[in-house]
C-alpha cells in the first residue's frame, strides 16, 4: 500500500538523517489515510476500528513531523517507532 511504502521511505530518511526530506513523505501518507478513510468498504465495528487506527497514525505522523522538523534525531526515531505501531494497528483493521 502508499501507506506501507511511505512508512519505508521514512524509515529510511530518519536513518540518513534527511529530516527536510520527511515533509513531503508525511503529506502523501495523510493523502493516502484520508482516501482510505473514505473508500474503504468495511462496515460496523471493522469501519470504527479502521477510523480509529487511521486517526491514530495520523497523530502519530504529526509526531515525527514536528520532532524532523526541530532537527530532533532521537524525538524523531522514538515518534517514529510509535507511528510504525499505530500502522500495524492499521493494518490488522484493514483486514
């Protein structure tokens, strides 16, 4: 998914220290979560879980953005490590 591939990216770029980079890789991911939000086909308990979970990532991605943009390495892994867990949340909703 756009989602999994951003999450790579940014994997990627906090280990290079490309903190400037991430900027651009957050904004297609919240595209991504906001056109997930709206077509997905779950329905019930499955559409809450998935809404919550996206939310979730998406504060968690504001996170990383704000410590990448302070130049804050060690914030920004530690945001990081948290938004690769509400992804897994996203993932295991999707399903």
């Amino acid at each position: 998914s756009e989602i999994q591939a951003g999450m790579k990216t940014i994997s990627t770029q906090i280990s290079e220290n490309k903190h400037d980079a991430m900027h651009d890789e957050i904004e297609k991911i919240e595209a991504s979560i906001k056109s997930l939000k709206e077509k997905s086909a779950l329905e019930g308990d499955k559409k809450t879980r998935l809404e919550a979970s996206l939310r979730q990532l998406s504060t968690q991605l504001g996170k990383v953005h704000s410590a990448a943009d302070a130049k804050d390495a060690e914030k920004t892994k530690t945001e990081f490590k948290k938004a690769e867990g509400a992804f897994k949340l996203v993932e295991s909703a999707a399903k």
